[in-house]
C-alpha cells in the first residue's frame, strides 16, 4: 500500500504494461490462421518482440523522467508536488507509448510487404 502512494505512475505503467501483454497473448481467430498462415505468425512474432521492446523502453523512459522531474522539483524547492510530477511523467509516458505504437505498425508495415514482395 505504501508503494501505491509513493509511485502511483510507476504502478499505472507497470499496469499498462501488464495489460498490453496480455492483449498481446490473445489468441488467434481462425480466419487468421486460414486466411495468413504463416505469414500471421511471422508477423504476430514480429510484433510481440517490438511490442517487448517497446514497453521496456517505455517503462525505462517513465522512471527517468519521473526521477529527473523530481530531483528538479525538489533542487528549486518545490517538494515533490505529486500532481505536477504525474502530469509531467504522464506526457512523457504518453509520448513515448505513441512513438512505440508507430514503430511497431512501421515494423509490421515493414514484415508484410518484404512477404508481398
């Protein structure tokens, strides 16, 4: 319970992550299977890595920005207001989940015309 009061952000990422996993780890429709074949998988595989990497470095990119907001928040003085400090760490998180989401399409855009081809 202490730990939810002192890094609220870090467990909302952490949940973010969790949840992102476990959507990842759906499993696939039939018509998937008929209509991809092997071509879903390599995909889905693909996915999955860039997925992993990209909430890693989503979780790594959120703990320092948190930390480096706090140690200037409280350099000037300013405590650790926490809601300043979640709205900060929230638009890196934000930015960060987006550049992620763009890159996974990129790769997955990337894996399926190299197949066309």
């Amino acid at each position: 319970m202490d730990l939810m009061r002192r890094e609220p952000l870090m467990l909302a990422a952490l949940g973010l992550a969790f949840g992102t996993a476990v959507g990842a780890m759906l499993p696939r429709t039939e018509f998937e299977d008929q209509q991809l074949g092997e071509t879903s998988d390599a995909i889905r595989d693909k996915a999955n890595d860039l997925l992993h990497q990209g909430v890693e470095g989503a979780k790594d990119v959120a703990a320092q920005a948190y930390q480096t907001v706090k140690d200037e928040a409280d350099k000037k003085g300013f405590g650790a207001d926490p809601a300043s400090i979640i709205n900060t760490v929230s638009d890196v998180v934000k930015t960060a989940a987006s550049e992620t989401e763009k890159a996974v399409r990129d790769k997955i855009s990337d894996a399926s015309g190299e197949r066309a081809t």
